[in-house]
C-alpha cells in the first residue's frame, strides 16, 4: 500500500479560468496536498485561484510550456511528498479517479500509472484526440517506450524522485510522452489504470492544440528518440 501522507496533486494551468475551479475544488475534497501551477495564463486564472483555500498556487510569470510547469509542481511536491498525482485543468479528468491510480500500485513497486482514458469513442471527442492517441502510442514505441493505450493522458501517478532524475528535454506537451520513454529505458515500470473522461461540447471545450505547430513539436521530440535509440544500440555493439 502507499503511504497516502506522501502523495501531493498537481494541476498545471494555463487560461483556464472557466473550468479551474471545478477541478481544483473537486480534488480538495480528496484530502491532499494541492499544487497548482498558474504557467503565465492571461486571463482570470490567477484570480479564480486567489479565491479557493486550502491549495498552493506556483505561479510562472509567462508561459513555460506543460513540461516544465509539471517540473515546477514536481520540485515543490518533492520536499514533503514522495508520490505525485498529475491531472489537467480542463474539467476532462475526474479527480474521484486518483483512486483507480493509488491502487494500480503493489507492493513496494516505483511505477508511472498513466490513467487510460476510457469512452474515446464518444460524440463529443474530437477526431484529432482519437487519432493523436493511437499516433502518439505508435512512436512511444517505435522510440524505445513503453506499449501503452493511452501514451497522451495527462492523469498519472509519477514516483519521486525517480521521474526528476530522469534526462527529459521537451518542456511542453511533448514532455509527457517523452518521459515515458525514458522511464520505459530507466526500467522505471510504467502500467495503466482506467478513468473517465470528460469532453465537452464545442466551444465550451478549453483546448490549447494547435495542429501544425504541435505535430512539428512532436515529430522533432521522436526523431530525437529515435536517434538516441538508434545511438545507443550501435554503441552496445
């Protein structure tokens, strides 16, 4: 079993003052630690978060990218935790589900749970979600990662200080799959748990992907991977 006093929450956020108080109230009520991460967000973020208690907010003065404002989260939560809980700030996750994570874990075993989304096939899910996952566990793989269902879910339980050590470079959305890798590489386990999700209709929908500008990202972070995998295995020989 985990050590439950050991186990911290942290929500990245970035212009999401329409859904943040929704999410960060509803992970309150669980009883841990809450570490918010205000990554430059310029609109009523920061004062939607002045307003809840019991919670600490990190505030970068502009945007850094997901990657290191999770870094962020993980350098405060590992002076007092030794477990982490990552979920997004859009309302997509439902924090009841940390349960689903905490209990993925056995014995004394370090692993990353990635919280594999279930019900991508429903109406309100955009086709770019659904295909960016299968993409996305495509390459995790072909890069020398884990085989996952669900490479692209932001809810997971990360083990510190083990993931802080780890040589990730991509500081944006790109981290989260890149840590994978090279978890899966530092024979750090990485297992899954099922949790729900939400997506909401059109406009209502708080998303910060941007098609063309995130698939170079992505293909620059794999070709990275690649390489370094293909680097390494011609060095063993």
């Amino acid at each position: 079993m985990l050590n439950r006093s050991k186990i911290a929450i942290i929500i990245p956020a970035y212009n999401h003052g329409t859904r943040i108080a929704d999410v960060v109230q509803q992970a309150v009520l669980l009883g841990y630690p809450i570490f918010v991460v205000d990554d430059g967000s310029t609109d009523s973020t920061a004062e939607t978060l002045a307003t809840i208690k019991d919670i600490t907010v990190l505030t970068h003065p502009q945007n850094m990218g997901k990657g290191l404002a999770l870094q962020t989260g993980f350098t405060a939560t590992s002076k007092s935790s030794d477990w982490a809980v990552t979920l997004d700030a859009d309302g997509q996750h439902k924090p009841e589900d940390i349960e689903n994570l905490l209990l993925a874990v056995k014995g004394d075993n370090r692993s990353i749970v990635i919280g594999a989304r279930q019900g991508m096939d429903g109406e309100n899910v955009p086709w770019t979600s659904k295909f960016g996952r299968g993409f996305s566990n495509f390459w995790v793989r072909l890069s020398g990662g884990p085989q996952t269902s669900d490479s692209q879910s932001g809810f997971r339980l990360y083990p510190l200080p083990e993931v802080m050590n780890l040589d990730v470079q991509a500081t944006r959305f790109q981290y989260e799959v890149e840590v994978l890798v090279k978890a899966h590489q530092a024979h750090i386990p990485v297992i899954e748990a099922p949790v729900q999700v939400v997506y909401q209709k059109g406009q209502e929908r708080i998303s910060h992907f941007h098609p063309w500008k995130d698939f170079l990202r992505n293909a620059a972070t794999f070709s990275r991977l690649i390489f370094q995998r293909i680097f390494n295995m011609w060095n063993r020989k």
